[in-house]
C-alpha cells in the first residue's frame, strides 16, 4: 500500500550526517513506491508552543511562524519521521518545537479513558 511519508528534518548542516541518511530513507521509500517530502527547519522555523490554549477555544495559534503552513502536510501524512542529529542526547531544540506544536492540531476524543485531546 502506497504511503504519504513526511520527514521532518531537525539538523542545522545541508550536507551533514542527517541529511544524507534522510536522503537515503528517501530514496529507499520512494523505490518502495511510497511518496516522500523533506521539510528542512531550518528553511521553516518553528517555535515552541507558548501554552496559551487560544488553539482551545477555536482561534488560531498565536505563533506566528511556519507550522501553520505544514499543518496540512502533518494532517495529510501516513507516517511522520523525525530526522535529527544528537545534541546533548536527545533530539535537537527544533524537533521539539515542532513536537510541541502537535497540541494545536490535537482533536478531542470524546470517549478517551483519560478524558484529554488524545486524537
């Protein structure tokens, strides 16, 4: 079955070591017939999310930077890869922002055992 896959690149060098393993996940996908787009942070900022909960009560994010232009990239994916080189080992500040930001696009799921936006 053919997948809409989105890599979400964290790193900070063009040419560094993340980059060229996403280059060959991507190619390794797209041979295996899935569809695949690279989205560079570094091209797209993304800050981390404030807590306001604006996005609660049905108005836009008060953020004013490049997620909401790849909420419909999120949206529209079967499969989500974070590509990100270890700093201090974990994920890079940039992955977590745009991590965090998920809580913008989290839909209420009215029979949740926990009784929280789960979907």
């Amino acid at each position: 079955m053919r997948k809409n896959i989105l890599i979400v690149m964290g790193g900070g060098r063009p040419r560094g070591n993340t980059a060229q393993l996403v280059d060959a996940f991507a190619r390794g996908a797209e041979a295996a017939g899935h569809m695949v787009e690279s989205v560079s942070l570094v091209k797209n900022e993304v800050k981390g999310c404030l807590g306001c909960n604006a996005c609660r009560y049905g108005k836009p994010c008060v953020q004013r930077d490049a997620f909401n232009s790849l909420i419909p990239k999120v949206k529209s994916a079967d499969c989500i890869v974070f590509a990100s080189p270890l700093y201090f080992w974990t994920v890079s500040a940039r992955i977590k922002a745009f991590i965090e930001r998920f809580y913008c696009i989290a839909e209420e799921d009215p029979d949740s055992p926990l009784g929280r936006y789960e979907r």
